[in-house]
C-alpha cells in the first residue's frame, strides 16, 4: 500500500491538488493504523487505507478511522 500511496500523492500535485498536511502526532498515528493492516490483499481494507474513513463509508467499506487520503 505505501508505494501506491506514493504515486497518488505524485498524481495530486501533478494535477495541482493540494495534498494534506498533517502533524507529527497525527502522521504518527496514521503511519500505526496503516501498519496494522499493510499486508492486507483484502480490496475493502486497502480501500479504507487509502481512501480514508469517510470515503470508505460511502462505497459501504468498514472503516480503519484514517482522514481523507491519509497515507
């Protein structure tokens, strides 16, 4: 997952999207609720890590409590 969330955060600055700026405190939570589930193949839990929580919810994916492309 780390290396498709490394070319989407390319992807969103090519196409001038501003990408989120998070604190050291919630990076470092991020990077722990990612890590719990990084060797995951399941499509749902990939979905939820990468999207985060609220777009996760709207596709019907359980949610991994990660803000919006959290990555």
């Amino acid at each position: 997952m780390y290396h498709v969330g490394c070319a989407n955060g390319r992807f969103k600055r090519f196409a001038g999207q501003a990408l989120p700026n998070y604190d050291p405190d919630k990076r470092s939570y991020i990077r722990e609720r990612i890590a719990e589930h990084q060797t995951s193949t399941n499509q749902s839990t990939q979905f939820a890590a990468f999207y985060g929580a609220e777009i996760a919810a709207t596709v019907g994916y359980p949610s991994l409590g990660l803000s919006a492309y959290a990555r």
